[in-house]
C-alpha cells in the first residue's frame, strides 16, 4: 500500500496503484505522489533511467489512475518529508501504467478544507478521497468492529429486525412505503426496533443486539439525518445497573480505537438534579454547575432588593473570563435581559453590591457559594416580584432558563475558558448517566400528557401503588435513563413493561381506549401475555460517537453518502418524481397540495 513504505524497506522491488494525488515536472526528472487510503508515496520517473515511464507520466494528471514497478530508495539528505509517514523513502519508477484517465475535478482530494459543501456532496466520490474522509471511516468500522466484538464476548447475539414494518408513531414521522399487492395499505420504515426487539426477549433469545438502520422524517440539523446508524441492544431480567455496565464496557472499546482509556464506571445523576444542577438533562460537566444562592437570600434581603420571596435564586461561573471593561459588562448585562424578556427574570449585579456597605456581606458569601476565583464570571440570576412559579405548566423552567443561559454564556467565552478544547485524552470526555426521567409529559397545545420516553417504558413501581399514574402524572418516575457525553445525549433506554394489564393502564393514562391500544399494538399485547420476562436495554447513536471521536462538527464527515440539511441526495439527486406506470401498479396518485 501506498503508505506502508519505510526507511527499512529500501532496496525493495515493489508495485503500488492508486491515484495521482499531485504531479510535479522538473523536465527529466517528473515526481508523483500517488495515494491510496494508506496513504501517499512519491514516485520519481528519471527520463534517463526509464524513457517510456518518463513518457506516460508527461501525460499523467490529477485523479488518474496508475500502477506503477520500481525500487525504494532513501531520500536524499535534506529531501526527507517529515509531514509524510512515507517522507524518508521514494520510489524510483521502471514502469507506468496509465489505468484509467480523470476529468479534471471539481475540487482536489488533496486539499484539506473545501468550503463548499454542496459540490463535496454532489461530488461525494470525490469528497471520500481525501484524507481526513478516508480516516474517519476507518475510525468508524473499527469503532463498530469493537463494539460488535465486546457485545459478542458478553453473549449478545445479533439478530437483525425487519426494514418493512407496521406504522407506529414514536414521536417522528414515519417513512412509508406502499404495498403494491395490497392497495391503499403502506409498509413504515423503522424508526427503531423498539417492539421488535422487546419480541426477541419475549422468545428466549436472553441478549440482543444490532448496529441497525433507523428512519426518521423529520427536520435535519448537523447531528440529526433521515436515515442513521444506532447500537441496539435489550438483555433479560436485568437491573439499570447491568445495562449500565454492558454500554460503559463497549464504549470503552470503542473510544480505544481512537486512542483513548476511558474508566468505568460513569457518574449517576437523577433527572431531578441534572436540571436543579444544570437546567438541563443532558448536563456539560465541563463547566462548574449551577449553585442554590436561595437560603443567602433571606426574605429580609429579597424584600429590599425586590426578588419574588418564594422562588430560587441561581447563580454560576464562567472560569477564566477575565476582567470585562465597563462597557463590555453594560452590553453583557443588556444582553442577558433581553434575552430574559418578560419572563421576570434579572440579574443580580454582586460587584455593584460589594461596594455597598450594607450589602458587601450578601455579595461576599454569594463568591464563596459559588466558588468564584480571580478572572471567572460571576452570574446570578434572581426572579422579579411577581414572576410566575410555573411557566407552560412547567415547574422547573426558571432552573431550565438559567442552564440554557450557563451554556450561551460558555459558547461565547469558550476562546477565555477553554474547557471544550480537545487534549486527546480522556479528561476530554465527561460521561453522565441521567435517570429517573418523568414518565409523562405534558402538552400544552393539546391539553393532554404523553409519553416522554415511549410508552413501553416501566415506571417506577411506588408511583404505581400510590396511584399517580391517575392522580399525578407529573410526579411519575420512569426507569428510563440516558446516556449524555459533553452536553451530548449519545442514547437512550429503559427497563420495559413486562406485564400486560401493566402496559394497558400505561396506555389508558395516555388517554388511548383498550380498543385502540389493540389497534396500534395488538400483536404486542397478546405476546404480553405469553410469559414475558422482565426486560430492557437501550440504543446508542453510532453516527453521533464517531463524530466526537473523529472531532467532526457534522454527522455528514462520518457518514459515506448524508443527505442535506433539506432530506437531499444531491450526488444521485434523490428524492424524484417516479412514473405514472410505478404509481399506477401501487394504486396511487400524486394530489397537488392546496
């Protein structure tokens, strides 16, 4: 292979093929650097030593295809290439075969960065060749490899689950696909194998897994595509804990791939105190957290200063912000409530009362509170009088308002703080397990409660026998957990339903009758009744952990052939119109919007 060549390996007679990643003309002597996805070697054709090769690489341009006989020599003293594996050697050239020619490309797989994101998906083929490409899906078929290897070790089979199944919405649009024998009736495209694999369990087969294609239609963004990659798996009679153990073991041999140690086990947080903590249940613990300032401000202090006597107080740090000027710290400061709005939310300005007698006692054990050092932002955010304690039935959003604040202001100082730059290292890569998320949540335009996670998911067996699935939805627990890397939510899972008249009070507490629920999931019920066993599992975004693995900012770099951010494949100008004949044989017909 074009990159496999050493200093050792001088004197070697070898043959290499691959395209001409760059041409170089010196009259008699012409150099190419040919490139497969080991790498690239230079070659030199020496007009004296082979006159017909010398010949043929006159003619040799970018992106042609060549196959090349010579010997490997060392480079001169002072030629050696230290930005090249192969920069020590080249190969002198006794035959060149021209393979196959090139237009000449759009852009060069030899350059780093091509602005253009479009022609890189148009010409996609194109695109793959460069180097950084080429690394990334090496890095992604070891990672997978690895994945699939630990799982098989710890007894997981891998079952595939069908493509073409029953429409059951999970929360996104299907993809459908009509059947032609059975007209007026649509196959969906999974949007996981949710039920399917909560089947296998039900038929014995103890440990699943599948690196399985999902289907989602619904709006793109840089980490989100309509077709992606998930590591699926669901085990018999286990705790949230086994399940832990399973995903903190594969993604430790997944992140050796990419050179990285990581050690087990992960931090737990409950749902509740991600968002007391964070505001957010996919916590960046890069950052300090949210602290409580609620008791530092008794209500002899909030009735001076005008805050809302029962709500929190939050404050937090952004480190290493450095000292603002004056009018950096009005134009922040007129930044952040404007970004408030009317919600009734302000900012507390503690250097404002340190130079206050009366308040430099609240400001200073507001700073050790917080924890705050020299050249950190101070924030402190306080509810006005007369700020509502719920917002959109939400009791949390204050907390919820002021994480989503925390991680603005991160964004903006990340330059000062540097917390989100990469080391290559494990400190890099702060892991959290979220559990115990609510079992419902609600909406407010239909006035009704759904299921946050699906509705096979368990909720916890207390809130079953206190009753709260009809009298306090908002307080019920789910076992459902979540897998969050940097801010990141990786994956999602959940100890299932296993009992039947379990699973038929769930889905009467989503408002659905019996006969609707058997219309949806009858085929899943009356396997309920067959001796299910406990079970559950979770799946994990692969597109999502190469993409941090390989430091890319879109799942487009790591995945071969992505759609845009409008559901497009540009390369083979996918979705487009079928024929009359096509739609005829399914017994449809294309209706123009109104």
């Amino acid at each position: 292979m074009c990159g496999d060549l050493r200093a050792e390996d001088a004197g070697d007679d070898v043959v290499l093929m691959g395209w001409v990643n760059r041409r170089r003309d010196h009259g008699n002597l012409i150099f190419l650097d040919v490139r497969d996805r080991s790498g690239i070697t230079q070659i030199v054709l020496d007009k004296e030593k082979s006159a017909e090769a010398h010949a043929k690489a006159e003619a040799a341009r970018s992106e042609y295809v060549v196959a090349v006989k010579g010997s490997v020599r060392k480079r001169a003293a002072g030629l050696e290439n230290p930005n090249m594996s192969t920069g020590d050697v080249e190969v002198v050239a006794h035959e060149l075969l021209l393979l196959n020619e090139a237009k000449t490309p759009p852009f060069s797989p030899a350059e780093e960065a091509i602005a253009n994101e479009e022609v890189r998906l148009k010409y996609r083929y194109l695109d793959l060749r460069r180097v950084e490409m080429q690394k990334n899906f090496a890095l992604r078929s070891r990672v997978a490899m690895a994945i699939r290897n630990y799982l098989v070790s710890e007894g997981f089979l891998e079952i595939e689950t069908p493509f073409m199944t029953r429409s059951t919405p999970e929360g996104a649009r299907d993809y459908l696909v009509p059947s032609r024998v059975h007209a007026g009736h649509f196959y969906a495209l999974p949007q996981s194998p949710q039920i399917f694999k909560q089947i296998l369990m039900i038929s014995g087969f103890d440990k699943y897994f599948q690196i399985a294609r999902c289907f989602r239609d619904e709006d793109l963004r840089a980490d989100r595509q309509p077709e992606f990659t998930q590591i699926d798996l669901e085990t018999t009679f286990p705790q949230q804990e086994l399940i832990f153990g399973f995903v903190e073991g594969f993604l430790k041999a997944a992140f050796k791939e990419a050179g990285i140690t990581l050690e087990p086990p992960f931090v737990q947080m409950t749902y509740d105190d991600a968002i007391k903590n964070y505001g957010i249940d996919k916590p960046d613990m890069r950052l300090p957290a949210m602290v409580s300032l609620t008791d530092e401000l008794t209500p002899e202090l909030r009735e001076t200063l005008k805050i809302e006597q029962t709500l929190p107080v939050l404050g937090f740090v952004i480190p290493s912000v450095g000292e603002l000027s004056g009018t950096a710290r009005k134009s922040l400061l007129s930044e952040i409530r404007g970004g408030f709005g009317d919600s009734g939310l302000d900012l507390l300005d503690v250097a404002r009362l340190k130079t206050n007698e009366t308040f430099a006692p609240l400001a200073a054990a507001i700073e050790a509170k917080v924890g705050v050092v020299a050249d950190d932002l101070l924030v402190v955010v306080t509810p006005k009088l007369g700020t509502p304690a719920m917002w959109n039935y939400d009791p949390q959003w204050i907390y919820k308002r002021v994480g989503a604040l925390r991680l603005t202001l991160a964004a903006k100082y990340a330059d000062k703080h540097k917390r989100f730059e990469q080391t290559g290292t494990a400190a890099d890569f702060k892991f959290l397990w979220v559990t115990d998320f609510p079992m419902y949540e609600w909406d407010e335009e239909h006035k009704v409660w759904n299921a946050a996670h699906h509705p096979f998911t368990s909720p916890h067996e207390e809130d079953i026998k206190a009753g709260k699935l009809t009298n306090d939805k908002g307080a019920v627990r789910a076992l459902a957990y979540d897998i969050v890397l940097n801010g990141t939510e990786l994956g999602s899972g959940s100890i299932r339903i296993h009992r039947q008249d379990v699973q038929a009070e769930i889905f009467r507490s989503l408002g659905m009758t019996d006969e609707e629920a058997h219309e949806r999931f009858g085929f899943f019920l009356d396997a309920l009744e067959y001796g299910t066993p406990p079970h559950g599992g979770i799946a994990l975004g692969l597109d999502r952990i190469v993409m941090i693995l390989a430091g890319a900012t879109s799942l487009r770099e790591v995945i071969a052939f992505p759609k845009t951010a409008k559901a497009i494949d540009l390369m083979v100008d996918a979705p487009t119109p079928v024929s009359d004949q096509q739609l005829k044989e399914l017994s449809l017909r294309v209706a123009t919007r109104s």
